[in-house]
C-alpha cells in the first residue's frame, strides 16, 4: 500500500508539473501520464478495463458537453444573444473595470442553476466578445467566471453539498444556511479580483467608444453583430429561441429526463426550425466542430486519469495515508485541518472520492472530540472555491476552449485568487461560527 500511496502521489506532482509548466498539453498527459505509472504500480495487465471504466464514467458528460456546445452554438448562431451583447455595450460603454465586474456579476447570477456547463457557455457568448475587442488579458476573464461558479457551487442543489450531505446523513441545508455570510463574502471577492483585474487592464488598455464595439467576435463561431446582418442570424425566431431555452433550463432544473439527453431533443428542435436544409446544418455543425472536439477528447482524456486513479487503488491510498497522518493532539483543530486537507483533495482526486471517502473518516475522528458532523461537513466545502481548477472536472476543459487559453496558464493565473476565496470563506466561516476551530 505505502508503494502505491508513494506512486499515486508522484504521478499527480509530475502530471500538475507537466501541465503547469506548458511542456504537455493536457490531453496528452491525462493519458500517458496515469499509464505510465499503473504500469509502474504493477497493474499494467489490468490498465484497459480501468481506463474503459473511467471512460464509462465520464462518458454521459462528454455527451452533455458535446450537445449543449452545439445547442448554445445553434442559439449564437441565430442570434439569442445579440440584444444581451447589446445591453452589455450600453452598460459597460467599453471600459475594462465594467467589462471585467459585468463578467464576475453575470456569472454568479447565471451559476445559481448549478450548472458550470451552462454558466461557461453563456457567459462567455455574452462577455468574450467584448474582452477580445477591448484586447484584455484573455486569462481574466475564465478567472473570474470560475471564480463565481466556485462560489455557487456549494448551493444546496449544486453536487459537492448534496454528496457531503449524503455521506453525513445530514440535511443539505444544515451544512448551507450557515454558510451563507461565507458565501457572500465569497461572492464580494470575486468582484472585487474583478474590479482589480479590470483596473489593471483600464490601464493598459484605456477605454473605447461604444462606435468602436459595433461589431465583435463570437467564442463559438461567427460574430455577433449588433446590426444583425448575417445570413444565419434569425432575429424572427428570437421568440421561439428564447421559449425554447427556457423550456430546456426548466426541464434541467425540475429533472424531468437525463441532461445528455435533454440538450439532445433540444439542439435536434433548434435545427429544424432554425436551420431547416441539411447544407444549412452541416455548415452550422461544421463551424462548431473545432470547439466540440477539443473539449470532448478532454472529457474521455480525463476519464483515463479518473479511472487509472480509482482502479488501482492510488485514491482509497491517498484518504487512509492524509488521514493516519493527522496527529492525535490534532483532534480539537479537525474542522480546520478538514478545511485545509479539502483544498488538495477535491483538486487532485474527484467529489465523490474526497465526500465518500475521506470525510466520513474526519467527521468520525471529530465526532470523538466533540464536533458534530455538520460542522465538519462545512469545513469540507472550503476547497469548493479550488476544486474547479482542478483538472478531473470535465467543464473547466469547456472554459478554457471557449477562452481559448491553455489549461496549465489559466491554473496559475487563477489558483492564487482561487485560493484566497477558499480563505475567504474559511476566515468568515470561523467567526460566524459555521466552521469552528476549537
């Protein structure tokens, strides 16, 4: 066990050391990377079926992924977004503080569903144009829209507090509610990186005229034109689109069928009524497809690491090794060690390992000295405000394809900012009392 605990350690410094430092991409070492060391922890004859499992496991988002890229791509497209691209111009009147905040607010607004997919991929529609015009830092913007899904994340109806919840056998809202004032807090500090990041850029940059935002580039293919001018554009079936949106975010939230397939029904409707001749849907899908693929190839990419990482034992490895290494003295101090130990966890191992394996086993430890297991199921969240980063989260690999920025170069960019949200809401979290420290 110590072998493969040593091992499944190595290979996540010289994975994070390979993509960090731009030398691979991460598409190649989320699959070379973990083969390499299974075969080094014996397995090698078993390396298939862990792989395939983990692509199993992965492959509903890859699915997701891939039609929700091409719906919201169709709506783009046809121009759904236009009249928001335009209340943006008016209100931001191209100066980059405005532009950077609007970004930030816009993101935890729309995040509140719970879906980072949908939050990426609208906001960017929405904002990139406008930071590609203006020439911004292109890391700025992905920055502040993790940033803010990070934050609502940790909502009740958002994974990371439901699987907590579960492992605890608590009320989901007993581990939020209390985490409220952290999480507002939270939210004030992604505004205000945005409010720094975009001084920064005013200075750099300075301010165009709104003459000058007349037309600017679409993430997702093609330009939104505030002129409306294109031959895809369909400004009459804007009512229609909308509708169609909103059904499909209604069905989202209420559950009614599988999310793949929702976005599928979905973007098959959008076609045909946007889209109706098959050389119009082709050349739609055709302008879509650079995007799809480079984040799906990602999904499946990732689902490797996941399943190497699991099927070997390295993740059950690396719970028992942080676990026997909390000293005993320690025991009073288990929230805050539960706070810290969240940070790695949830970004080198998947939620459902770090909540179903790890913090079982703290809120057990604490229970002994007194604390109760929501408290520690609180603590546990902190590492929320990193854990998008991390790059076992399918979504992010969506972000940084429509920001067009390398994942190595938006972790560090971003981490730093990320991880003082998460002390943010440990700071708050103490003296409210919802994370104790004694």
């Amino acid at each position: 066990m110590l072998s493969v605990t040593l091992l499944a350690y190595a290979m996540i410094v010289v994975f994070m050391v390979l993509v960090m430092s731009g030398r691979v991409s991460a598409l190649i070492a989320l699959i070379l990377v973990p083969l390499a060391f299974g075969a080094l922890a014996g397995f090698g004859g078993d390396l298939g079926k862990m792989s395939l499992d983990g692509i199993r496991t992965l492959a509903p988002t890859g699915v997701l992924l891939l039609f929700a890229i091409l719906y919201f791509g169709v709506m783009i497209d046809a121009g759904l977004f236009d009249p928001v691209v335009r209340l943006v111009l008016r209100a931001v009147k191209g100066d980059p503080v405005r532009i950077v905040v609007g970004t930030a607010i816009l993101a935890l607004v729309v995040s509140l569903d719970g879906d980072g997919s949908t939050t990426y991929i609208i906001t960017c529609s929405a904002m990139l144009p406008l930071h590609r015009r203006l020439k911004l830092d292109p890391l700025i913007a992905p920055c502040v829209i993790i940033m803010a899904a990070g934050v609502t994340n940790v909502a009740p109806w958002g994974g990371p507090t439901a699987r907590a919840a579960s492992a605890l056998h608590v009320d989901p809202n007993a581990l939020f509610v209390p985490l409220l004032p952290s999480l507002l807090a939270c939210a004030l500090w992604v505004v205000f990186t945005a409010w720094f990041l975009g001084r920064r850029e005013r200075a750099r940059v300075g301010v165009l005229s709104l003459r000058d935002l007349d037309h600017v580039e679409s993430p997702l293919g093609g330009f939104v034109d505030t002129d409306g001018g294109e031959d895809h554009r369909r400004p009459k079936l804007l009512p229609f689109n909308a509708a169609l949106t909103a059904v499909l975010m209604a069905c989202l939230i209420a559950g009614l069928a599988p999310a793949p397939l929702l976005f599928m029904v979905a973007f098959a409707i959008a076609m045909l009524v946007n889209y109706p001749t098959l050389e119009q849907q082709k050349a739609r899908i055709a302008s879509h497809a650079p995007n799809v693929l480079a984040v799906v190839s990602l999904i499946f990419a990732a689902g490797v690491f996941t399943g190497v990482l699991s099927g070997t034992g390295m993740v059950e490895a690396m719970a028992k090794n942080v676990v026997a290494l909390i000293p005993e003295g320690a025991g009073q101090f288990l929230p805050l060690v539960t706070a810290v130990a969240s940070l790695p966890f949830t970004f080198f191992i998947s939620n459902d390992a770090f909540y179903f394996g790890v913090v079982p086993i703290l809120a057990e430890a604490g229970r002994i000295y007194g604390h109760t297991a929501e408290a520690i199921g609180r603590a546990s969240l902190v590492g929320q405000q990193v854990h998008l980063l991390s790059p076992l989260v399918p979504s992010t690999y969506l972000l940084v394809s429509l920001a067009g920025v390398e994942f190595g170069r938006h972790q560090r960019f971003t981490l730093g900012w990320a991880s003082a949200s998460a002390l943010v809401m440990l700071l708050i979290g103490a003296l409210t009392g919802a994370i104790p420290l004694l």
